[in-house]
C-alpha cells in the first residue's frame, strides 16, 4: 500500500517535471512565466541535480538541455523498482 503511495507520487513528480521543461518554451507572457517559477522552485532541485552530473557534450554542443528527460528516465526506474 505504501509503494502505491510512493509511486503516484513519482508519477506527479515526473508530471511536473514535464510540464516545467515545456513551459520554458512559453516565456511570452506573466501568467506563462508564474508557472515556470513556481514549477521550478519545485522541479529544480532534482533537475538541476542532473543538469550538474551530465555532461555538457552529451547535448553535442547544441545547447539543449538533456537534464528534464534524464530526470524523468530516473524517476521512471525508480517507479519500476519500487513496484
């Protein structure tokens, strides 16, 4: 029971994780730039984890930031292992 627990939470997580990276896309407007701060007072700790463990040449140079998927990948495992 308490691994269903765990889990859902993982599920949100990687939920919001997946929202912030596409909401530094949307930096046009206010409302747009609220919800990537809020996300990322929640989302960047972790992320930001991984932004510093990876290298920069896995992007190949092309300035793209890698860390929300290998976050998400993580918390994927960490789900399958829990379950």
């Amino acid at each position: 029971m308490t691994a269903d627990w765990v889990v859902q939470a993982l599920r949100l997580y990687e939920l919001l994780i997946f929202i912030y990276a596409l909401s530094s896309w949307f930096v046009g407007n206010e409302t747009a730039r609220a919800v990537n701060r809020a996300l990322a007072v929640v989302c960047e700790p972790f992320v930001g984890l991984i932004r510093r463990i990876l290298p920069d040449q896995l992007s190949g140079g092309a300035g793209v930031d890698l860390a929300p998927l290998v976050a998400m990948i993580v918390l994927i495992a960490a789900q399958s292992i829990i379950r």
